[in-house]
C-alpha cells in the first residue's frame, strides 16, 4: 500500500475488518506470488532451544492451510533440535514489494510421513541428494568434503528414485495467533491481530 491509498487515516480496503485470518492470508499471499519479485514464501522462523535463547533463520513456506504453516528440513539441525527440545515457533512473512508482513505463533508438530514423501518427491534429484549428504548444522572442514558426499550418496541412489532420509522431515505450525501488518502513510500502519478462541478466531485491530 503506498500513501495514495491513506485518506484521513482510513484505508481503501480495510482488510482489519476481515473476520477470516485464513482468507485473508491466501488472498494476500496470492498477492506477493504474482507481485513480489523472488520468493514470495521465503520466512523468517524463530525457535528456541532448552536454553531458552532463540534463533532465527529464513525457510521456505511450502504449504499453508487451515491446519497450519508447513516447512521442510533435517531434524538433526539446529531447528530441528530446538524444536524437539520446545516445539513451540513463531514466523514472519515480509513481502517488501506490498509493504505488508504477517505474523504467526503457535505450536509445532511433524507432518505424517506420507505427506513428507510426497513432498520430497517433488524436489529437484540434486536437492534430494543433498538431503542425504548434509550433516545441516554440523562442522565441515571443505566443500570438498560436501560434493565428496553428495558423490557417494548419487553413487548409492544411482536412478532418478531417491527415498527421503529418515532425519528429513516436514513440521506444521499451527497458529494459535496470526498477525496482518501493512504499511500506512506517515507509519499510521495497520494492524490486525487473531486469537484462536473456542475453536474460532478472534481479531483485535492493534495501534500501529
């Protein structure tokens, strides 16, 4: 939303007014996918460990519906890890493009393995090797030492059918808020926030 679209602090689509966060976000993420330039489910994904302290890094969004925010990776991570340890996250889409954000936390869950196969037999065969090769998180000595195992693993898996590790898998977060942000004139932006309630969602417009 630019500044045009701000008139006497009321926007021309007051999406705040919106009862539906699920709605509201497929319509918005239909936005960034034809607006926005270079991965429009690229998202920033915090978690925290037994320490207590978090982290944060940016995952690719490679479903989303009612049930929750999907991301795929090797459970033997850092993520991963933290998320055994707590298996709570929270997520932030920014889509610079819109000059929107959406926000979102709540508990995490692995997907069934069925859904983590299908998923991972959609992946490029190199993408499916490395799944394999890479001890994510862990630290390497070489480069050389990573394309020496990718090598082996191609070795192994010579054909185009490459199983899924068993340390790969996928995990859904399931919000228990969502938060819708854009930009407004003068940073009079606009916020609405979603609470899960009784099986329901309750949104509150927030003070920018």
């Amino acid at each position: 939303m630019g500044k045009d679209d701000a008139v006497d602090g009321l926007t021309k689509d007051d999406f705040t007014q919106n009862p539906d966060p699920w709605g509201l976000f497929r319509q918005w993420f239909a936005d960034a996918q034809a607006s926005e330039p270079e991965d429009p489910n690229a998202m920033a994904l915090a978690t925290s460990g037994a320490d207590g302290l978090p982290d944060v890094r940016i995952v690719l969004l490679k479903d989303a519906d009612e049930r929750g925010f999907v991301f795929y990776t090797n459970t033997l991570s850092m993520k991963g890890l933290e998320l055994s340890d707590n298996p709570r996250a929270a997520l932030v889409l920014h889509w610079k493009s819109l000059r929107r954000q959406v926000r979102a936390r709540g508990t995490v869950t692995k997907v069934e393995d069925a859904e983590a196969d299908a998923y991972f037999a959609t992946r490029a065969r190199d993408s499916r090797l490395g799944a394999w090769a890479s001890r994510q998180s862990q630290p390497l000595d070489s480069r050389e030492t990573l394309m020496r195992a990718v090598e082996e693993v191609g070795a192994r898996f010579p054909g185009e059918t490459v199983p899924r590790p068993p340390h790969w898998t996928g995990y859904r977060i399931a919000p228990v808020t969502m938060e819708f942000w854009q930009d407004g004139a003068y940073r009079l932006h606009d916020r609405v926030r979603f609470t899960r309630r009784d099986g329901g969602w309750q949104g509150t417009r927030l003070y920018p």
